[in-house]
C-alpha cells in the first residue's frame, strides 16, 4: 500500500504540473519519462546497489568528519558553550551556524583548485545526454547540487541573456529544489545530533536528495513550460575568480559564509517571531472565544493542544504527505512541516523536524526519512526575492522574465523535492 500511494504521488504530482502547464500540447513526455527513470536508477543505485552505496557512505562519512573539525574550531572560538551543552543546553548559533561558514571555505577552496567543476561538468553530461538539455541548463543543475541559487547561476553567467523562458525557468528551478554545500552540512550536524552513526545516516539522505532532487527540477520546470525554441546544446563552466592563491579563495570563501550564517540565523529568530504573533492570533483569539483549540486537541488525540499555525497547515497539507506514503498516524506532522518550509523557509523546517524526532512524536522512521527528502530545497516565498535580486544582477535584462516566471519556478521547486520523496518512497 505504501508503493502504490508513492506511485499515486507521482502520477498525481505530474498531473498538476501539467494542470499549471503554459503549453500542454508541447510537453515532451519521453523527456518525463526519462527524467522520472534517471532518478530512479540514481535512487536505485545509492540506496540498495552494494558498492554505490558504500561509496556514497564513504563521501557522507567525509562530510561528517569535516564537521568534527568544525565543531574543534567552534570549541576554539566559544569553549565551554560548545562543549558543555548540559550546562548550557544546545545553542543554534553556536553549534550549528559556525558549520555554514566552515562548509563554505571548504566549497571556495574545492572550486579554486578546479575539483568542484569537474565533478558538475561529469553530472551534467549525464543529465544533457540523458534528458536532451542545453549545455547552459545542464550546468546549472548539476551546480545547484553543491552550491547555492544565487551562486550556481555564476556557472553560466555569459549565457544567462541569451537563454529561452524554459531555460531560465529551469535554472530557477534547481536552484529552489536544490540546496547549498554550507547549509547541507548544518543539517547533518543539526539532525544527526552528537552521534557519528545518526550523522552519517542523514549525511546519505541528504546528499541523496540534493543529487535526485537535480533531475526531478528540470522535469517539473520543462513541464510548465516546455521548450519551443532553439537552444546551445554545449557550454562551458564560466570562470568565476575565487582569489588569487588557496588562502585567498579560503577567505572569500569564509566571508561569504560569515554572510550566510548571519542571514540564516536572522531570518531563524524573526520567522521563529512571526510564528509566535501569528499563534497569538490563532490561539489565544480565535481559538480561546471560538471553541477550535479543545476541537484541534480531540481530533488530533491530543498531538496538537489548541488551532495553532502548526495545526492549520498540517490539516491543509496532510493529503500530500498521504499521497507520498507517510503513515497515517504523521500525516499531520509533516503537513505541518511541509507548510513551514514553504511559508517560511527549510532551516526552520529542519529545526521542527529535528524537535518533533527528539520528542519521539513520529510512530515511524519512514515519516522521518520522507521528510527529509521533501525540505530539502529551497523552495519557499523568501527564495523568490533572493532569485529575482541575485541572478538579475547577472543578466539585468532578463529581470522581467524572472519576476512572470517566480511563482512557477516556487511550483516546480516544491514538487521536485516531493518527487524525489515519492521516488525514495518506492525503497524504503
């Protein structure tokens, strides 16, 4: 029952895909067809094939002890807060922002010496010859994979003008299914907690879901908008300065993730803000005078107390977590999540999930490994602003085409990470 819903999930996912299609008679549906297969065989291949997965645990388990020479420069920086979280509990910003930074360096320094582009160039010579792509497009996908949605479109700055509406839709796209190196590592030290065994477990889900989260956004962004024009079948990797010699790429690299974890960390406590006021509301208002907070207790058996925020969009979004296979008993609790990550963004997502898996209110592992899957992107109303703002910096004549395409590239971000849940929720 669990496989037929993931299959009930995919086909309905395509469904309204197709529904908010700009040009249904034009979608190429081998080219779905494909895609769906390609992060099949991936899914396949890293999850239950014997030797791809163990070198897949093998480069998750690298990503783990970069986080244990994190947490010895954070022990350096901050000491005891660090060290001793009886005393002082676990503090966000000291455990998990200093690994954005880190990660960062580490992203800089790997694109200097040239090792970051040849892995993007092999992964997007499979996805062009696979699923037809141009050079450009294909570029920024497998970019997307490992840097972020303002920096991935630096890959292909010089074509970036020149692309078709479907190319540049798609480029949005994987940038909002798709996460950054710095923040992919905060995730795996964040839910993974202190044990390298917990770490390495969610190191190979969420590697895994930024790598088939790749594909599953240049199916959903071509079925909105497929492609009618000719394209550039070849491109190169545009040659971004990263500094002048290994510790100048280091240090721009640790700017720009000092940037980062100041951003993450802002935008954490004002969403965390905006969640409180607005249950105010809900809660201590509507629900007090109204009689829905003892209602949303009975009906959920008590895993909710009152009509808060969190009841509301788990209510709302419970029937896609049903169609991807969750179990019953969580259906609500990953509505809720997946309504936080869109409204407000991942990190706070993550935040939530993590709480929800240390308080044991999940009744299966699976509803945590599919949750997983589905926040991984940045797919959330923020990222819009971030995509107009960063990439129309690059191409200051295509701003027009990227405030009409914002909304679609939001649609097709959310539903490649749920396909990709849907996908892993074949194998589990």
């Amino acid at each position: 029952m669990m496989i037929l819903r993931s299959v009930l999930g995919i086909a309905v996912l395509t469904a309204v895909l197709w529904l908010f299609s700009s040009n249904k008679r034009k979608v190429n549906w081998a080219m779905v067809g494909k895609g769906l297969l390609l992060q099949f065989v991936l899914a396949l291949a890293v999850l239950k094939v014997p030797g791809v997965s163990w070198a897949f645990e093998k480069f998750s388990l690298v990503a783990v002890t970069l986080l244990d020479f994190t947490r010895e420069g954070s022990t350096f920086l901050f000491g005891s807060l660090i060290t001793e979280t009886d005393n002082f509990g676990y503090l966000f910003a000291f455990q998990v922002l200093p690994t954005v930074i880190f990660f960062s360096a580490v992203t800089s320094l790997l694109y200097y010496y040239g090792i970051l582009q040849r892995v993007v160039k092999a992964m997007a010579w499979v996805m062009r010859k696979t699923l037809k792509l141009s050079g450009a497009e294909s570029l920024a996908a497998a970019g997307n994979i490992f840097i972020g949605q303002t920096e991935a479109p630096l890959l292909v700055k010089p074509y970036i003008a020149g692309m078709s509406r479907s190319e540049l839709l798609s480029l949005m796209s994987g940038g909002m299914a798709t996460i950054a190196g710095g923040v992919l590592a905060a995730y795996i030290g964040y839910l993974g907690g202190d044990t390298p065994e917990g770490q390495l477990f969610f190191a190979k889900h969420l590697l895994t879901a930024s790598v088939l989260s790749a594909p599953a956004a240049i199916i959903s962004a071509k079925i909105l908008l497929p492609e009618t024009e000719d394209v550039i079948e070849v491109a190169e990797i545009s040659s971004a300065d990263m500094g002048s010699n290994a510790l100048d790429a280091i240090s721009n690299g640790t700017t720009q993730g000092v940037k980062l974890a100041v951003n993450v960390g802002a935008m954490l406590l004002v969403f965390t803000a905006i969640v409180y006021g607005a249950n105010y509301i809900f809660v201590e208002s509507i629900g007090s005078w109204t009689g829905l907070n003892a209602w949303a207790a009975e009906v959920t058996d008590g895993r909710y107390d009152s009509f808060s925020l969190q009841f509301i969009m788990g209510a709302l979004l419970s029937p896609i977590a049903w169609i991807l296979g969750v179990p019953a008993a969580d259906l609500m609790l990953v509505g809720q999540l997946l309504g936080e990550k869109t409204i407000l963004n991942e990190f706070y997502a993550y935040v939530s999930l993590t709480e929800m898996k240390n308080e044991g209110l999940f009744t299966s592992e699976r509803s945590v490994i599919l949750s997983t899957y589905m926040l991984c992107g940045f797919a959330n109303i923020a990222s819009i602003g971030i995509q107009i703002g960063g990439i129309g910096v690059l191409a200051p004549s295509r701003r027009k085409d990227l405030s009409e395409l914002s909304i679609k590239a939001l649609i097709a971000g959310t539903v490649a990470s749920l396909y990709t849940a849907a996908i892993v929720g074949l194998m589990i």
